[in-house]
C-alpha cells in the first residue's frame, strides 16, 4: 500500500511537471545562435529578439555566433542542444533549401532535427553595380551580358547562398551567363563592387540603399515581385524578366524535441515583437524587410514549398561544393 501511495504521488508530481513546462521557461540563459559574424542581418534581428526575450520574461537572452559552412557548424551545434527552449536558431533559408542539394551529408536533417517556432523576415535582394559598370537597368544589363558572355563577375556571399542562387535564376530566366565570384559574406561582395574588382552582385536592399545615395554603387532594379513602397523609383527586376524574385528569408528554430508550450510561449512571443508598430518603423522598415512572422505550422509549409524549386535550381545548373 505504501509502494502504491508513493506511486500515486509521483505520478502526481509528473503530471503537475509537465504542463507547466511553459510556466517555468526560461529558467536560465537563453542563447540565439547566428550562423553568421557579428554585424550581419541575423546578428541584427538576434540582438532585437534577445533584448525582447530579456525584457518579457525577466531571463538574460545572448547572441552567439557561429559563422561556418554554409549554417552548417550553428546548425550541428543547435542539433546536439537540450530541447528545452533556451537554444535557438536564426536560420537562413539556405540551411533548409539549398544545402540539402549542395552536400551529400549534412549533419542534421533539414525536417527531422528542428523544431520550427516561426518565420522571422523576408528580405528583397538589391542588384547592384560598379558606377563605372555601363548598364543603368536590367534591359541593359542583359543584352551587355550576351553581347559578352562570362567576361562580367558577380559577388556571392558562399556557393549555394540567396546571393549566388538568386544569380543563377536570373541568368537562367535571362539566357545569360555570368562569372561567380565567392566571398565569406555579403560585406566582401558589397566592397568589391565599389572597388571595382566585381562588376556586380546582390545584397539586401536595406544595405545597399546608403551606398547608393552615397553614389557609391549603381542600384538598379530590386529582387521582390515588386517595387518596395520606400523605393518607388527602384524597378522591380521582375518588370524585365517576369516572375523573377531574389530575396532570401529568416525563421527561428530549436532542436528537436521542443515541448509544445515553450514553443508557443516563443512564437507568441516572436509575433508580438513583429506586430510592434515601434519594430515596424525602427526596424522592419528601416532595412526594408518584411515580416513573415506566423505560427511554427506556416513555417513548415514555407520551406517545404520552397525546397523543390531550389533543388531544381542546383540540379539544373550543375553546382557542386568544391
């Protein structure tokens, strides 16, 4: 009888343990990890979802970064993580739609080892251009690029990045063929076109809008289906080329194993900073992205719409990891 009673209560206990999962979390440091150097875009929005993460919740939030591999080193280090909430992950959308292509092993499953808690942003690519580069618009652009194919370098940010993918789109949709060259970051590709040892490249519009009023770059068209609102004298590239976008995107994710209710106490959390009028204008709108913040389901279907067509991309165009 006592064996029996004892059991009753723990059973009791666990059953009080598990739905206050949420209750208790945080209950230490929360770490985001970026897969990226200090000073990037998901340094950036890290920094603004720790300060809010902090600033709700009464819990330290860090960012750490891990740079490497194309997301893979931030993504194997999130894999092996405890599942309790207090690690996650700033992903790029190449970790889940372009890398599974690029590398025959991955140390992490793009569907199996995550757990998805919500989209972040969207960020529309800028096409820029050295000032001493001839074309002034897209229409130019390409015609120069057959009249001189492969002689005309463009900046990536690594084999398999939105900058690279997004190029070799256009020059598919286009009929064009152009040169890659492969930089650590979108920072390098931004510097070598102003220097002029690349005549082009892509990177987020919100960089590349004060080196272009500083005349310091061309930009001469934007990667979105549209113009953006605050550059409406920026085509879109798609006015040339129909059904073109270049943008790359950002979502939130933990290990594996997550419980349900931590999940939905961050993504509610992530949908509030998002939703802040404050954020919008200070942030959102500031570096000209756009919020796809929604619920962990809406992410899933995101990636598992988007994964297709960039396989399709890196099949089609041969590319490989040196």
């Amino acid at each position: 009888m006592q064996m029996r009673t004892a059991w009753l209560v723990l059973l009791g206990l666990l059953g009080i343990a598990g739905p206050a999962t949420a209750q208790t979390y945080p209950s230490r440091t929360i770490t985001i990890v970026s897969p990226a150097p200090a000073g990037g875009v998901t340094d950036i929005i890290g920094r603004a979802l720790a300060q809010r993460f902090s600033q709700a919740w009464g819990q330290q939030a860090v960012v750490e970064n891990k740079p490497g591999a194309n997301n893979q080193l931030a993504a194997e280090f999130i894999v092996n993580s405890l599942p309790d909430g207090h690690t996650l992950f700033i992903a790029p959308d190449g970790t889940f739609v372009a890398n599974p292509s690029l590398y025959p092993k991955l140390p992490y499953d793009p569907y199996k080892s995550f757990t998805p808690i919500s989209g972040l942003m969207l960020i529309n690519h800028g096409l820029i251009e050295n000032p001493a580069f001839p074309p002034n618009n897209v229409k130019e652009l390409i015609a120069l690029a057959k009249q001189k194919p492969g002689e005309f370098n463009y900046g990536t940010y690594g084999i398999g990045s939105s900058g690279h993918l997004n190029m070799v789109l256009l020059e598919t949709m286009a009929g064009i063929k152009l040169q890659a060259v492969h930089y650590k970051g979108a920072a390098p590709v931004m510097n070598d076109v102003i220097a002029g040892h690349i005549q082009l490249g892509f990177v987020s519009a919100g960089s590349a809008v004060p080196q272009w009023k500083g005349g310091k770059v061309k930009l001469i068209a934007v990667g979105g289906k549209k113009r953006i609102p605050q550059l409406p004298d920026v085509p879109s590239i798609a006015e040339t080329v129909p059904g073109f976008e270049a943008v790359s995107w950002f979502g939130l994710f933990g290990p594996a194993g997550i419980p349900a209710d931590t999940v939905a106490k961050i993504n509610k959390e992530v949908r509030a900073l998002f939703a802040d009028p404050e954020f919008q204008k200070t942030f959102l709108d500031r570096y000209l992205f756009q919020s796809i913040a929604g619920s962990p389901e809406e992410l899933t279907s995101f990636i598992k719409s988007e994964e297709p067509k960039w396989r399709k991309i890196i099949q089609d165009a041969n590319i490989k990891v040196q």
